[in-house]
C-alpha cells in the first residue's frame, strides 16, 4: 500500500468528519433571520457625542447562548458640531478589524457592515472611535442610527441560565412563546399570568405569545405529576420549561417561583431550595412617582396602584376566553409587570369580576361587549368620550339585508385597531383599570400593539384611545354633554330608523303632494 494512498484516505476521512460536523452544528441552530435595534435601545440615550476629550463610545449588546452570527451591519446617523468637524471615524465590533469613515462637515447617513468574524455569543461590544486630527467631533443620532446583526438562534438551550441568558438577549433572543396551562385546572389562569409576567421581566418586553406550539420558539408547560416532591421548574427539553407540582392547585406555587426568582447559575432544575439564594427577578422601572394617582401616567410608568407590594391588593380580571383575546390581554399583565418592577405573585387572578376580592384594586382586561355593565356605568366620563371617539373613527359596519332576516358581519382579522384604557376609583375607594376596545375593533390586535410599542409609554390621564400609531388623551372636561362624535355614533348606531324615518317622510311629501294636485285639478 502506497504512502500516497495512505495519505488519500486520511485526508478523505478527515473531510468526513468535518462534514458530520458542520451538519450536526446546523441541526443545532434555527434559520438565520435579521433582527434590528436602534442605537438608544441599547445605549439608554438619545445621542452620543464623540470629540476631542471624549473620543470613545462603547455600545454593548447581547447574542443568545448558542447562536451563530452571521452578518453585522450599521446605520450611522451624525450631525457635526461645527462647520470645523472632521477627523475620521471609526468603528469596529469587540476586537475586531474597524472601518474607517472621514466624512464632510455635514449631516451624513452612512450604510455598511462589520466584519461579523469577531462577533460571539454573549456579551458583545460596539466601538466608536473619533481620531480627532486637531477638528471638532460628531453627534451621533443614537435613536435614527440602528445596529442590524444577522444571526442563526440555537435550536434549544442545555441549563436554565442559558434560557434566562437568551431571553435577555438583544438578538437571537425567542420571541414566540407557547404557553400550555392545561393541567393547571382552576389555576390556569393565575399561572398562564404569573408566567406572563416572569417571561416578560426576563426579556425587557411584553413576549410574543403563540396559540399553537409548532411555531413556538420556547414552551413553558405547567405538568401536575404526582411524583414531584416540591414545586420546580425544570428543563425537560431543548426548548421547553416545565412548571411542576404534585396537583394542578399547587402549580400556582411554581408560577410564583419562576415569576419570583432569577434562573441565572441555575442547571436543569430550579426548586425551593436552589430559591433560598437565587435573586430575586426584578427590573428597573427608571421611573420615580411621588403618589398613588389613580392616573394612567403612573400606571404605564410605575404599574402603580397594582404592583404595589407584588400585587398584594390586585385582583385581574380576563373577560374574553377567545385564544386570541386572552393570548393578547396576558402580554399586556406582562407589560405592566415590566413597569411595576416586579411580577404580581399575590395577585388574584380570574375570569368572574364577581369572584374577585371586593377589597382589592382591579384590572379588567377584553372587549367592550363583555365588560361588567356596572363597571361602564361607574366608568368616568373621559372613558365615554373616548368610546365616542372610537365609534365615530371605526369604518361603517357592513350590513347585508334579506327579505326576512339582517346579520351583522363579525369582528374579522383585518379589523381596525382601536383600544380604550380607562382608570378611576370606585365608590370604596380602590382603583378600577380597564382596558377594552369597542364594537367593530380587534380587541387582540389592539392590546398587542399597547403592550409591545411605545403607545404603553404614551397613556396619561384617565382615559385615552389609541390605534396602530397614536394615543389620545381625554382629561377631565367641563363641556357638554352633546358632542358631534355622539352624534354621529347615533346616526350610525341607529341608521335603519333614521332611513325608515326619511322614507316615511318622503312617502308622506308624495301622498301630501298628490292630495294637493288633485285638489287643485277640481277647481280648475
């Protein structure tokens, strides 16, 4: 046998394996996909300013455990402080090889990609560098600047800490999550919430919640299995959480646990003991409130009065047990766990407002149609302007008319998007939220957009309307109570008698004309 054949084979079998390998690897990952982020979301300003003295911004970001980066670019948006601005720029990823750019004394946006080579799982560092050559510097628009990384997300994760990490990512974080209560029985709703919650305080953001587990990135399954000691969280796949009790009453306890406490350190299982030393899982508010103001200000900034003390005084109340609607409501208790700090682990939770405890506040998530006729009429009056507003903005019902019957089209998926918050104290003094959308609106789509958009930020008084763009505040009001968008609301509300009315009224003119012309051809 010869040394060259020899060598043939080696060189053929180490190919081999390097190819089971990089297969293996790809099975590891899912499908790359760009994801986006400005400048502000990761930096927490509006602008960086690079000069002379202060010649290096450093921007970090992370990648989730187990994801490959594939491609990294900037949009970078500047302005100069001075018609003496020049120098050059430069800017590179951690270590990595940087790009120069020197450009003019005048607003610039520039386009182009970093070597994606230095990129890593983790944490990530982007560097801006200004080489002054004796000219003034640059202002960086941080919030119309925008880093765009692609990357390919790992399949599943091997630890708790790993999940935890990867929430928290700024890219190749999951978004879709599939949460399966099932076996929960009568706690289904408080864990389907509770878990809401930990997940949102996780990931900065109201999470993404599917109704179908095939296109779910993560699932967390609430299991009720005898055989378990205590309540635990546990790793039970590459990409599924498992909340676990001895009976479906007790899974409530290990909602709390993963709403309550920090995974990170953790291994496969997290349970009672390992919760004695893990911290606690809360987030900065970055909001400072001087009352508890029965306002949606303080609500969207600080979940205030509902987050006080873990929701100690809090009861939530879901109206719609459409998938869709509930699905939508839970991502809006995530948000406002995200502006409270902190989940509301002793909170009541449920689908009866009358089951709800009469001594604690209440948020009422669902349509208008299945709102407590009570709580409307208690509601104040900014709430019935707004439902105003939002009647006479929402497009014509389409109608279809029979010669024996008359059916009003259903809420259908291209409907408009059109929500109402509300907030005021009742007459034992505790404060009643609501969030609704009315008739003709898609309370799902709406609540979507309000807890994962900026709208949430822009809620203020007691009451305001918002649609897929813009939210607008109703303050107090000393006008009237006829308003021209009651009017219309009215006439669209009640259209078929005012058409049978002016029908009516024509037929009337008709009789009465011909009476007279008759009258008048016998005189003559």
């Amino acid at each position: 046998m010869s040394i060259r054949f020899v060598l043939t084979c080696v060189v053929a079998l180490a190919c081999a394996c390097l190819s089971l390998s990089a297969i293996a690897h790809a099975e590891d990952l899912r499908a790359a996909r760009s994801e986006e982020h400005a400048l502000s979301s990761l930096a927490a300003q509006s602008s960086v300013t690079l000069n002379e003295t202060s010649g290096l911004a450093r921007i970090s970001f992370d990648i989730a455990p187990g994801a490959r980066a594939e491609a990294v670019e900037l949009v970078l948006v500047a302005r100069p402080v001075s018609p003496q601005s020049g120098g050059r720029l430069q800017v590179s990823v951690n270590r990595g090889r940087s790009v120069t750019l020197a450009p003019q004394p005048e607003n610039f946006e520039a386009r182009f990609a970093l070597y994606a080579d230095s990129l890593r799982e983790g944490r990530n560092t982007l560097n801006l560098n200004f080489d002054a050559a004796g000219e003034d510097g640059w202002v960086i628009d941080a919030e119309a600047s925008r880093l765009r990384v692609s990357v390919a997300p790992a399949a599943g994760y091997s630890s708790l800490s790993d999940v935890e990490a990867a929430l928290g990512a700024d890219f190749a974080a999951p978004r879709r999550i599939f949460i399966d209560a099932g076996q929960a029985g009568t706690q289904a709703v408080p864990v389907s919430a509770l878990t809401a919650q930990g997940l949102a305080l996780r990931m900065g953001e109201a999470p993404i919640l599917v109704s179908e587990r095939s296109v779910a990135e993560l699932t967390v399954r609430a299991v009720a299995d005898p055989a378990a000691a205590t309540p635990a969280v546990t790793l039970t796949g590459e990409d599924e959480i498992q909340l676990s009790a001895t009976d479906s009453a007790a899974l409530i306890a290990a909602a709390r646990l993963f709403a309550a406490r920090s995974m990170d350190g953790q291994d496969r299982r997290f349970g009672a003991a390992q919760a004695l030393s893990a911290a606690r899982l809360v987030r900065d508010t970055g909001f400072e409130t001087t009352g508890a103001n029965a306002d949606l200000e303080t609500l969207a900034g600080f979940g205030a009065p509902f987050g006080a003390e873990q929701g100690i005084a809090t009861a939530v109340v879901f109206t719609d047990t459409d998938p869709q609607a509930r699905l939508a409501a839970l991502a809006v208790v995530g948000r406002a766990a995200i502006a409270s700090g902190s989940a509301w682990i002793y909170g009541w939770f449920g689908e009866d407002i009358d089951a709800a405890p009469a001594s604690h506040h209440r948020m009422v998530l669902g349509p208008l149609s299945t709102m407590d006729s009570r709580l409307l009429a208690a509601a104040p009056a900014e709430m019935r302007a707004a439902t105003d507003a939002a009647r006479a903005r929402l497009p014509r019902q389409r109608r279809h008319f029979g010669s024996t019957a008359y059916a009003d089209d259903t809420v259908g998926p291209l409907a408009e998007i059109a929500g109402i918050a509300a907030i005021y104290e009742d007459t034992s003094g505790q404060t009643v939220a609501i969030i609704t959308s009315p008739d003709g609106a898609d309370f799902a789509r709406a609540a979507r957009r309000l807890a994962r958009s900026s709208l949430w930020n822009g809620m203020e008084g007691q009451a305001v309307l918002w649609d897929a763009s813009a939210v607008t505040a109703f303050g107090p009001t000393t006008g009237p109570a006829f308003s021209r968008e009651a009017f219309v609301v009215f006439l669209r509300d009640n259209d078929r008698y005012v058409a049978l009315g002016a029908f009516s009224l024509a037929m009337l003119l008709l009789l009465s004309g011909s009476a007279v012309n008759r009258s008048a051809s016998r005189r003559v």
